[in-house]
C-alpha cells in the first residue's frame, strides 16, 4: 500500500504521457509554448504499462488517470489504455484532455477500455476562446464532446476555470450548455502551477465567488453534505436535481487532508503531490535494472514522504519549478 505518514493512501494514480499540448491555455503556459522534454527522456509505452501494473498489481492503485500535458497527442495512447483495462484486479481508467482529437479517439478509446473523460473547457466565446488558448479549436472541442457521449463514456465531465475578466461572466452560460447537453460541469479555482509564475490570489475566482455567480440564476442545494471524503468537488444540486454541478476550491477549501492522488510524470518520476519540491526517479532506476520490487519500494518511500499539503497560504510557499504541463492534471 502506498500510505503516506499522515495515514493517508495512494490508490488514484495520475499519469502524464506527454509535457506537449495543442492549446497554450494563459493559466499553463507562454503563447510560445515551453522547451519540451526531449523524446529519449520521456518513458516508452512498454515502461508506463510496467510501472503502472506494479501501482495496480502491488501497490493497491485503483484508479488510474491518464493526462498531458494533453494526452491525445500520445500516438500509443490506444494501446496504453487497453493494457491498462488489462490488469488484474482491473482499475479504473480515465483521461483529462482538452477534446481536441476526442471526436476521433473517443470511439476506440472507449473500445480499448477507458471509463471517463473530464475535458477542459473554459469558455463558449469562439473570440474568447483564441484569446485564452491562443488556438481556434473550440468547434472541436465541442465535437470531442459530443463523440464522448456516444461513445458511452459518460457521465461525461468538464472542468471549467474561471479567470477575473476573462471569462468570469460565463459561469451561468457554461452551466446552462452542461445541462442542456447532459455534461457534469465542475468550476475549479485556478491553482499557481502556471510556467511564467503569473498566478496572484487576487486576481484567483473563488469557490464562494463562483457559487454567488451561479446562485442568481440556479436554485444550488448541496448534495449529501459532509460526504465529500477525498473527492475535491462540493456537489450541488441544480434545480433540486438531478443534475449537479462541482465546486472545486483547491485553494480556499482545500482537500489535502483526505488526499489520495499520486502522479508519475512522463519522464519517470513519481511525485507525491501536484506541489512537491521533490520527486523520486523511478527511470533511471528502470533503466538501470531495478525490479520490480525494487521499483515498488522506491515508489512506496517517495509516497511516505508526503507533506501534509498544499501550503499555498504559507508564507513559506514555494511554486514547483516544473510547470503543470509536464506534472499532469
Ligand atoms: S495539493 Fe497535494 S496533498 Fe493537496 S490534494 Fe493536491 S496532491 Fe493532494
């Protein structure tokens, strides 16, 4: 088991394939894009399904997230995921992506195994859109979308940021396309993981500011309050339900102390949280021969080091030098 020396335990396990993405979204990094991980760095599809098996077989994972930067950009990612859906006991498998691809890849993903889908998704301003993700795509996220749901990987999620005069007065138009659609939309406050280092409290939409923008126009009752457990969003009913809608506040209402989430980066490192200051680098020790008793030790110490938080209102606060693009969602 992965336990950290808070008590707490590992079990959901997120995977970056790839630091690259498609879209330069202003909450993640420059308009130029960022110096990627070079190829013999990242891990080979063989070695992401060899660590994640001794996560699932050995170690008591039983979800496991495949993420990006964006994920679909990772050409094995088919293959990835079906000798995912293999392992015995078989975990949960899903993917965080921004869409773009999906109307193509949901269908076989789906086939090879995957679960769900979250897909970002700031903004229905087609102008909005270019000036946050510096890419004309939305059409195609939308169609990404909507191939998410025929395909079955339903319920199909969004996660939305809000950012203060960007795209705060689309709180309610976002809400209401999810209910229309069908989709499980979840607003998450904006965390500082940003490559420039550009992130301010200030200028952050809180979950209480969130709530007080939707509260206008949506009757929200809080589902099974107190339930929330290691699960980052508040859910409210919308309109007595049954659809909901997800509140996550990261920074004002963090869930830390119920934390289950470890991650393996694209390059081979296991980090204990999207905030560690360290990590522990299980290629090198792959490539050099370690077994997988081996790796699964390394991985068990890299886990039980753990803080017991985030700390971002700490005045000791420190932002990780590696960007969120090559930590992974
Ligand atoms: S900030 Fe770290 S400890 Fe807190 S929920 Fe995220 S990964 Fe877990």
């Amino acid at each position: 088991m992965l336990v950290d020396s808070f008590g707490r335990v590992a079990t959901d396990l997120r995977v970056s394939l790839t630091d690259r993405c498609n879209l330069r979204c202003a909450y993640c990094m420059p308009p130029e894009g960022l110096d990627w991980l070079p190829k013999p760095e990242l891990l080979t599809a063989d070695e992401i399904v060899r660590l994640v098996a001794i996560g699932v077989e050995r170690l008591g994972v039983t979800e496991v997230r495949y993420t990006g930067g964006e994920p679909l950009l990772r050409r094995e990612l088919v293959e990835i995921v079906a000798a995912t859906a293999r392992l015995s006991p078989r975990p949960q498998v899903s993917l965080t992506t921004n869409g773009i691809g999906l109307a193509r890849l949901a269908a076989p993903l789906a086939e090879a195994g995957l679960d769900r889908v979250n897909v970002s998704l700031d903004t229905l301003d087609r102008d909005v859109f270019v000036r946050l993700a510096h890419r004309d795509r939305l059409p195609d996220v939308l169609d990404g979308l909507a191939a998410a749901v025929r395909a079955g990987l339903t319920p199909v999620k969004i996660n939305s940021v809000l950012m203060r005069g960007v795209n705060e007065h689309e709180a309610v138009p976002l809400l209401r396309f999810s209910l229309e659609h069908g989709y499980e939309l979840r607003f998450i406050e904006q965390m500082p993981l940003d490559a420039q280092h550009g992130w301010r409290r200030e200028d952050m939409i809180t979950a209480d500011e969130i709530l007080g923008l939707l509260n206008g126009s949506f009757d929200l009752v809080e589902d099974e309050p107190g339930r929330r457990g290691s699960a980052p969003a508040e859910l409210f009913l919308v309109d007595g339900g049954p659809a909901r809608v997800g509140v996550i506040g990261s920074v004002t209402r963090p869930f830390c102390g119920a934390c289950d989430r470890v991650r393996l980066t694209a390059d081979g490192q296991i980090r204990n949280c999207l905030f560690a200051t360290e990590e522990s680098d299980l290629r090198a020790a792959l490539r050099s021969g370690a077994s997988d008793d081996d790796l699964a030790a390394r991985w068990i110490a890299a886990v039980g080091g753990k803080k017991p938080g985030h700390g971002i209102d700490d005045p000791s606060f420190l932002q990780p030098s590696r960007p969120m693009s090559a930590i992974g969602g």
